[in-house]
C-alpha cells in the first residue's frame, strides 16, 4: 500500500528516475515537473506531502519556486528538500532561508536521500498531528471560556435571585414583626378594656344586690359576669401569637420546648417576646404586669432552662 505523495521538481528526467528508485516507487506515490514555472499552478490541483526541489532549472530556479511558496499561506509549511550541484555556502543559506527543510548535494546517495526523505515526512506528520491537538486544544479552550462566561451569567442570575428571595423575606418577616407587634397591641389594650369593665361590673354588682331583691336580676348579672370573664379568657389565647411569630422562627417555641416540656404558655410568650428584641418596660405593657413581675417571670423561666448564674437570658433566646 503507497504512502505519501512525493512532487520532483527536475529538468533531468535522469534524476528524476534515479530518485524513485532510490526511494522505492512501492512506498511513495510520485509525481513529476521538468521545471518551477508551473509548480504554484500544479500544487492548486494537486496533493503533495513533500518536494524534491532541483536548485538549477532552465526556466525557474529553485529559489524563485521557493520565494513564490513562502508567500502562500496554503504551502508555507510543505516540506521541501532542495538538491544541488553546487557547493556554496550561499545557496545553502538561501534555500533555508525561503523555506527548505533541507538539503542534499549531487550526486545524490540512496541511503542519504532515504533517510532524508523519511526525517522530513515524519516531521511534517509531527507537525501536522502537532497542529491539530493546538487547534482541537484551542476548540477545547474556545468551549471552555464559552462555558465559563455561560456559568458566570447563571451564576449572577442565581446570585439575583437569591438577593431578591432573601429581600423579599426581609421584607415578609418585618410585615409579620409589625403585624405581629400590633397584634398584641391590640389584645393589650383590649385585655385592659375588658379588666376595667370587669371591675365596674363588681362594683356594680355590689351596689345592686346591695337594694336589689329580685333574684332574676341578680341571676342576669352573673350571666354578664360570665360573658365578661369568658372575654379574658379568650384574649389571653396564644394561637394567634404563635402563627404570626412561627412565620418569623418556625422552630423557635420547638426548641424551648424540647428543652422543658414544661413552660408555659406564658413563658413561651415571653421567650417571643425577647427574641423579639423587646425591652423589659415594653414587654411589661403588652403584659400588663409591673417590672417586678417580669423580673420575678425571667427568674422562673431561668430555672427550666437551666441556665448557670452568669448566663444571660437574653443571650440564650437570641442565639436559640
């Protein structure tokens, strides 16, 4: 099976036939020019691996065919071997100068031209295979960068949508912080309203059955005294504390819970309340206790957490 396709370039069909012998016409596939004029013109239709370039031709020299290929993008890296009669210095210069690869004098040696010829293919091979990894590694790199600024891009899209989801939390756990603040409030302030009706109510009660015998209006007035009492046993429900605060810290009451079982729901409101970032005046109001109360309420929850002396409560809840 023929390899690689060698152009002779010699107006001597003599050496071009000694050549190919030389060579071994099995191993290459050869093809002739008795001149350079038309070598450019030959190699547009023509594939050549390597060139055995005659340095003296009647109408165009070695160099001129040389000058003319390094010119041409497409036949800058053809290896060609030029052959001469001539030993000067300066041809020699010349030809690897424009491009030549290498050199032999005549009369040319079969074992010299051989191996020449096969130092030359394989180095152009190398080169080739050399040029194609640079540019699949280039394609690779190309890839590379293309992926990178794609993931950079994902990356920043993720990065804004993040801020925003995390705004957008801030912005829902400050709305139920308000509504949560409100809530209690309002219950605060309505528990009052219904502790001061509660307290007319007994004083009322006791100046009517003080000049009141009927019993039915007696039996009327402990009815209101029920409904009255059945009002302040609803507003202290937690429920609703508990499902506005849950929407801030789902796991909070969870965890003072399984730390003891046992506070109560008094206890766990006050806990949300410090987490809250509560003063103790501002949790005494929503409470409606004095100070002491409060203090005497920390004491007490102090004591289930089993926090040591010098531990702050305060600092447990908000790291909790």
């Amino acid at each position: 099976m023929k390899g690689d396709t060698i152009l002779i370039v010699d107006d001597r069909q003599f050496d071009r036939i000694l050549y190919k012998e030389y060579l071994g016409e099995e191993d290459y596939i050869f093809l002739e020019l008795d001149d350079g004029e038309h070598v450019l013109e030959f190699l547009h239709g023509n594939h050549v691996d390597l060139m055995l370039l005659d340095w003296q031709m009647p109408q165009m020299g070695g160099i001129e065919v040389l000058k003319i290929l390094k010119n041409d993008p497409r036949y800058q890296e053809l290896p060609i071997i030029v052959i001469t009669g001539l030993e000067d210095e300066r041809v020699l210069e010349e030809a690897f100068t424009f491009g030549s690869v290498d050199f032999l004098n005549k009369p040319v040696k079969r074992i010299e031209l051989h191996s020449r010829v096969n130092s030359a293919l394989k180095l152009h091979r190398a080169k080739k295979q050399l040029k194609k990894q640079k540019d699949e590694l280039q394609e690779l790199n190309d890839i590379i960068k293309q992926q990178k600024v794609e993931l950079e891009k994902s990356l920043e899209l993720k990065t804004e949508l993040i801020d925003l989801r995390e705004q957008q939390h801030a912005k829902e756990i400050d709305t139920t912080h308000r509504q949560l603040l409100s809530f209690e409030l309002d219950s605060s302030k309505v528990g009052k309203k219904i502790q001061e009706l509660k307290r007319l109510y007994e004083d009322s009660y006791k100046a009517v059955k003080a000049n009141v015998s009927d019993p039915e209006v007696l039996t009327k007035m402990k009815k209101i005294e029920r409904n009255i009492s059945s009002l302040l046993s609803d507003q202290d429900s937690h429920d609703e504390f508990k499902r506005l605060f849950e929407n801030i810290d789902p796991n909070f009451f969870k965890k003072l819970t399984k730390i003891n079982p046992k506070l109560t729901t008094l206890d766990l409101k006050h806990c949300a309340y410090i987490k809250l970032n509560l003063d103790n005046y501002e949790i005494s109001q929503l409470l409606n206790v004095e100070i002491k109360s409060i203090q005497m309420t920390r004491y007490r929850i102090r004591k289930k957490l089993n926090l040591e002396e010098n531990q702050s409560l305060r600092e447990f809840i908000m790291l909790l």
